[in-house]
C-alpha cells in the first residue's frame, strides 16, 4: 500500500515538473518577442522622429537664400551664405542629439557640399562648395525620389552617427533643390528605445524568476517525500542487523549524545552501554584527531557530504589508545525531527601498528636514499664488483639505469672506474676487509655520456655469523663539484687573474720547492716592462693592462712546460728554470728579446710596442742563497732598465702626439704657432736659453693631455655642456701625469698643469693666482688666447686681430698677467703686423 501511494506521489511530482518546464519555455520564447517587438516599436517611433525633426529643419531653410546662394558668384562671404549658415548653428544648439547639420547639391552628378552647421575654427569645417567625392550614390538618392531617408549607422572614431536626408524643394515646381543632412548621435537617438526594452527585460525576467522559484520548491519537496519513505523502509532493515552486526554500530544525535549501540561497538570501547550514554563522541576521541573529525562533521551537518569515512585513535579507560576505522553516515527518524547518525566502528589497532613500523622503516630508507648525492649499492667482493642492489640515484651518477650494472647485464661497475685507480681500489678494499674497517676512497669515473665525475666511495664488509663475507654495501657520492670548486679556488690562489702566470705566492711557495740540489743549476730570469706608467697615464689602465698580458703571452710562449713563469710585480715578471744552466738561461733571454722584436715589428702604433728589461742569475752551488741569486737578477735587470727606458719613453712619446694631432686637425699647426708667439714673448722678456726651450717644448706639448679626452667632446661644434666641459678641463691634469712620467720632460710638467689658471683665481685646476702662476704658463695663456681667437674654428669663424687685441686687453689682470698683456700687445703684436 505505502509503494502505491509513494508511486502516485511520484507521478504527481513529475507531471508538476513537466508543466513548470512547459511554463518556462513559454516565458522564455514570449518574452523575446515582447523583448524584440518592444525595440522595433520604439526605434521605429525614433526615426520617424528624426526625419520628422529634420523635414521641419528643411521646411525652414529660405529658398531665397539658397536660390540667391546658388546664383550668386562662387563666394562664400555673402548675405545669404551667412544667413543660411546662422540657421543651422542654431539648429544645431538647439538639438543636442544632433552632432552636424550641411547643405549639399548636385553637381554634374557629384555631390557639392555648400555648408555645415561647424564653425570655421574647427577642423570638422567644410568650406563652400566643397567637392565630396567618396559620396555614395544614398546621398544622390533624394534627388531621385525627392524622399526624407536614413542612411548609416555609420561609425568613426568620435562614435557612431544616421544621417538624415531631407530634401529641400522649389515651392512651385516641386524640383529637389539642395538636400538637408542631419548628423544625429545613434546612442542618443535610440536612448528611448534602450530605456523600453530595458522595462522589458525586467519584467521578463521577474517572470522567469517567479517560474524557477516554483520549480525549484517543487524538485525540493519531491526529495523530501522520496527520502521519509526511503527512511521508513529501511528501517526494518536496520534494526534486523543492528544487534548482528560484527562491526560496532552506533546511533547518536548531533555527535554528542549515544541513542544506541550494539554489543561489537561496546567491546571496542572497553565501556558498558550505560557508561557510554552518558558519555560524548569527542569524550573518546584522541585530541590530536579532534580537529579532522570535527572538520568532517561540520561538512557533514552543512549537507556538503551524506556520510565520510576516516581513520581514528580512540581513548580507552585505561587511558591507552586504539586505532578504528569510522563510518559515519546520517540518518532521518521517522517519529523525531532531530538528525542523527549511524557510527560503524572496525578494530583495525594491529594494522595501524604494523603499517607504521612499516613506513618509520621505509621513511628512514628514502630520506637517506633521497637525500643522497650519488648512490647506495650492495655487490659481491669480486673484480667486476657485481652490483646487486642500486638505488635510483644510479642513473644521474653514472647515466645507466641501476638495472644495466645489476649483475653486470650491461656493463660492470669496475668498467665506469678509470683504469688507473682500479688496482689502488682492489688493494685498499683488500686492507680494510681483513681489518674489519670502514672503506673510504675517492677517485674518478666514466659516465654513459663520457664525462668524468669524481666520487667518493663509502663502504664495510656484510659478515654473516660465521663471519664469512656475504657483500659489500656502501654508496658512492658525487664530489665532482666540490673537486672543483677547489681546483678554482687552488687556482686562484696559485695564479695571476690578469695574466694566468703563477701569481708571487706560488713563485714563493716554488722556490722553496725548488731551492734543492737535484735541481742545479737553478736559473731565475727577472724582467720588467718599460713605460708602463707612461701608457698607463697617456691612453688609461686598460691600455696597460693590456701591455702587461701580451708581454706574459710572449714571455709563457718562450718557456718551457718545466718552467715557472710568476707575474711577480706590477709589471715584473719572473722565471724560475730548473736544471739550467747560465748559458741555457741566457738563450731563452735572447728568444724573449726577440719574440719582443717580432712583436714590435708587427704593431704600427710605436705606444703598443714592448720594451723590456731582463735581468738573469743563476744558483750553480747548493751553498749559494738563492735570494742572492735574485739579487743578481734584479741588479742586472735595472742596468738594462737605465740604458733602455730613456729611448723608450721617446718611442711613446712620439706616439702620443702621433696620436694627439690625429685626434683634431688643427692641434699640431696651432702648437707651432704657439711656439712661436711664445718665444718672441719670451724674447721680450729677456729669458735665459734654458727657459726659452722648455717655453717652445710646453708650446708643442701643453694640449698633451687631450690625447685622454673623447673625440667627441675635442671636436663638438657647438659649446660644450656641464658634463663635457668637466670632461674637458681634465686635461691639463693628464698632461701632467703623462709628461711627469717621462725624466725627460718633469721640467714642463707644472706648466703644463697651470696653463689655464687665470690671473684672479679664478682658473682650473688649482685656481692659483697671480705670481702664484709659472711665468711660462701665464705667457702661454696670453699667446694662446690671441691664437685660438683669431684662428677659425669648428662652431666660430676667427676673429679679427684688432678685435682680438682689444679682447686681451679687457681681460688684463682677471684673465691674464697685465705685465705680459702690455708687452703683447705693445711689441709682439706690433712685430707680427709688420712680418705681415
């Protein structure tokens, strides 16, 4: 009878279901066509609206106007054209939808614009009569059938824009004369119908909505029933094998309070039935599984699962745990509201023990297997030693899979180790296995790909109780990086980062090495390069640096593999030659000079040549002081030095101003005038011989220091910023430096440094003043000053040179010396007219 009944339910729901469906599909359908005739409705009550606006607009445009504009000479300067004009500017302020209002005729078939509604400063304006030739044949159109049209929407990038057509007519003989256009915005012009179609949707909506609403209450009370008749059905069911059951079963009510168990569930508790109702679940739930049972619960009573199943201690009398599998599910009684729960609880303590121990043993395995750089093995104590177990690191350590070595199926371990270290291996397993000690070795292996890895092996013997040797176990680890990070390290240590040589440490460490008696004779073969200060202060650190390492390329390729080649100084470098005699050490001597030669003669600029000098000692006795055997080298060596610097800094010196004039065409004519000027200021003054040569040598080589300077700034025509003036007003200081590191030319260098200090202090670099200034730097300023103003330049022309004494003048005592202004420009100038 309760099938039946359920069964009739059951039909009733799903006729309901299917009539709310029907219901929804009508809603839908209809209300798109309500949706849609509510937009043709209203867009064409919009366009009917705009061509009435704009027919009204033409009814209003004077045909006198326009007739007297059309017969009129061409202009747009007239009466009529200005009233014509006026008219659709106020049309168009007193339509805000409209965004431009013109006037055009026809023309031989093409269209004419006469006038818009834009004024004349905009850059939409068109001016009078304006051919429009992309004009479709839409706009020829009312002058066809004499009918108001809409034609677009037409898009651009202020927006999207229909036009409206009204054609304006002679009164009498009904001829389309002209055609008004009216430019409307299409979002204002369809605001309305957007604004209907919205109420619309609302209400079609709202219609909708009401329809899900109802079937949603319908599909809800239909599983209602369903389940209330399932519970009352079943429930025989449950209390046939409630009692039977053998796994504990029990009933509680919002996880707090027991309702029932049965005899299995109290068993695995250790309580009675009347201790465990007055008792809560979470009461016998171990703390640390609180938070997931709760968790599971909280989704369970939220309907977000019907039933879950979880692992959990559970907390007997005694205080001692066990372990239980749980299965919660949720049941509805039929003669109470509340919500309760069916519990099944299992025993499953002794597999929870065992899997446990069971992971602790497999956890402590693949961390350390994990963790190992390299791998573990287990082989037999044989030549090929046979692997029998290898863990997964073997792949990355040796580029075989484990199973490849295992049993030799592939290949033998012993065949990846390098031939040189097998025998050494075999022997210290031997050792260690008699001792019974641990086995550590380090050596180098062979990969599938072909590369070599360091590793280092640890390993003991496997002894059974008759300690006879069952394997080896061990692992072997990958230490190639570490090999060499510290080959890096010994390197860097050991070496000059420049260069490559052996640094002094090394040469240190090698002579003490070295300083034996089955070494002698020992030569030691010491050189310095010459000029390098000089390179360094002219062309920059990179030009020595670079100085410094084809010299240590010259000197490395002429030594032998035995020797030791040490960059023992800046620009020192020194030989340590074993078993070699003087004779022999002075052969190599002579093969660096030459190689230097070779090399020389190879390079053009005279700056990058390599001069050096070589001192050589050589330690035949084992009583003699090897320190006093480099003594001997360096006395040697600087002999040489004082016979061959002196040249040497003239062969860059040379080079130097090779390298000056070419950087500006105008810097060796303008040192020659300068020396001249100069030396008849010189004369003037009555300068002693000495100082009138240092006085034309500072004229030639006071710009000296712009050879550091970029070209760009040196030859810039226009004036030059903050950034290159700074740039600029260094030179003085380089030619300091550079003519400082020459003994030939110090006598010039302050002059050089001083020759753009002015007379007030107000100069660079020092800002010396007055009698503070050299004497020849204030005549070179003068001299200077009266060249550069009457010689062109590259952003100036010259001046000329009355304009240019009467320059100097002014400038007396702020710029220049009065003294040396005065006989300048009262003696010198008066010589250079008459040579004139």
């Amino acid at each position: 009878m309760n099938r039946q009944i359920h069964a009739q339910i059951i039909r009733t729901s799903i006729n309901l279901k299917k009539l709310l469906v029907y219901l929804i599909f009508a809603c839908i359908v209809l209300g798109a066509i309500y949706i849609f005739a509510t937009w043709k409705i209203y867009v064409q009550n919009s366009e009917e609206k705009v061509k009435v606006l704009a027919e009204a607009a033409a009814a209003f445009v004077s045909r006198d106007s326009l007739s007297q504009l059309q017969s009129e000479a061409r202009h747009s300067e007239t009466y009529a054209y200005e009233q014509l004009k006026n008219s659709l500017l106020l049309f168009k302020q007193q339509n805000i939808e409209v965004n431009t209002a013109y006037l055009y005729t026809q023309w031989d078939g093409q269209i004419q614009l006469v006038l818009d509604s834009e004024q004349f400063f905009s850059e939409d304006y068109s001016p009078f009569e304006q051919l429009y030739e992309q004009a479709g044949s839409e706009l020829l159109q009312p002058f066809i059938d004499g009918k108001t049209r809409l034609v677009g929407p037409i898009t651009d990038s202020k927006g999207t824009w229909i036009n409206t057509l009204a054609p304006i007519k002679d009164v009498f003989t009904g001829e389309v004369k002209a055609v008004l256009g009216v430019s409307y915005s299409a979002l204002l012009a369809n605001k309305e119908s957007v604004k209907h179609v919205r109420h619309a949707i609302i209400v079609v909506l709202s219609v909708l909505m009401l329809l899900l609403v109802l079937y949603h209450i319908v599909l809800k009370n239909e599983t209602l029933k369903s389940l209330k008749f399932k519970l009352k059905e079943s429930e025989a069911l449950y209390r046939a094998v409630f009692d039977n059951a053998s796994v504990g079963i029990a009933v509680l009510r919002n996880y707090e309070m027991f309702v029932e168990m049965n005899n299995m569930f109290t068993k695995i508790m250790g309580r009675s039935k009347e201790e465990m109702k007055g008792m809560s679940w979470l009461s016998l739930t171990a703390p640390d599984d609180w938070a997931a049972d709760m968790e599971m619960f909280s989704r369970l009573k939220a309907g977000e699962i019907k039933d879950y199943s979880m692992e959990k201690r559970i907390v007997k009398p005694d205080g001692s745990t066990i372990w239980v599998n749980m299965d919660i599910t949720v049941l509805q009684q039929s003669d109470r509201s509340d919500l309760t729960h069916l519990c099944l609880v299992q025993d499953i303590n002794d597999r929870k023990l065992t899997e446990q121990a069971l992971r602790e043993s497999e956890r402590s395995k693949s961390v350390l297997l994990s963790h190992l750089p390299g791998m573990a093995y287990r082989c037999c104590y044989d030549k090929n030693w046979t692997m029998e177990f290898l863990s997964d690191g073997c792949l990355e350590l040796t580029g075989y899979n484990p199973e490849s070595l295992i049993n030799n199926k592939e290949i033998a371990y012993s065949e990846l180790i390098l031939p040189e270290y097998r025998d050494p291996i075999w022997q210290e397993w031997k050792r260690v296995l008699a001792l019974r000690e641990q086995f550590k070795y380090e050596y180098e292996i062979v990969t599938a790909q072909g590369e070599k890895k360091w590793v280092w092996e640890i390993g003991q013997g496997i002894f059974d109780e008759n300690e006879s040797l069952i394997s080896l176990e061990g692992i072997v680890i990958d230490i190639t990086q570490s090999k060499r990070n510290q080959m890096q390290i010994q390197y860097l240590n050991d070496h000059d980062v420049m260069t490559g040589l052996y640094n002094r440490i090394y040469y240190e460490k090698a002579k003490n090495e070295l300083d034996k008696e089955e070494y002698l004779p020992l030569s030691v073969i010491i050189s310095d390069i010459n000029g390098v200060r000089l390179v360094n202060d002219a062309f920059g650190y990179h030009e020595g640096d670079r100085l410094i390492m084809e010299t240590a390329k010259i000197i490395q390729a002429c030594c032998r593999d035995k020797d030791i080649v040490a960059r023992t100084g800046g620009d020192e470098f020194t030989i340590l030659m074993p078993n070699t005699s003087r004779e022999q050490a002075y052969q190599f001597v002579e093969k660096i000079t030459q190689a230097c030669e070779d090399y020389n003669n190879r390079t053009a600029d005279k700056a990058n040549s390599i001069s050096l000098s070589i001192g050589l000692g050589t330690k035949q006795y084992s009583i003699e002081n090897i320190r006093m055997i480099e003594r001997e080298a360096e006395e040697y060596m600087y002999k040489h030095k004082l016979l061959e610097q002196e040249s040497h800094h003239s062969a860059i010196l040379s080079s130097i101003m090779a390298t000056m004039y070419a950087k500006s065409q105008e810097t060796k004519e303008h040192a020659n005038r300068l020396a001249t000027l100069s030396k008849m200021i010189g004369e003037e003054l009555n300068l002693q011989q000495k100082s009138m040569d240092e006085l034309e040598l500072f004229a030639m080589l006071h710009d000296i220091g712009k050879i550091g300077i970029d070209d760009r700034i040196l030859n810039k025509p226009g004036k030059l910023n903050d950034k290159e003036w700074i740039a600029m007003k260094k030179h003085s200081e380089m030619g300091y430096r550079i003519t400082m590191s020459s003994p030939e030319l110090q006598s010039i260098a302050y002059y050089i440094l001083s020759h753009h200090e002015r007379w007030d202090g107000k100069g660079y670099p020092q800002g010396l003043k007055g009698e503070e200034i050299p004497l020849l730097s204030r005549i070179l300023a003068v001299a200077d000053a009266y060249d550069a103003m009457t010689e062109d330049r590259i952003y100036r022309k010259a001046m000329r040179r009355d304009q240019a004494i009467e320059e100097i003048k002014k400038n007396a005592g702020t710029q220049f010396d009065p003294c040396i202004v005065e006989i300048f420009t009262e003696k010198v100038y008066d010589k250079l007219c008459s040579k004139k």
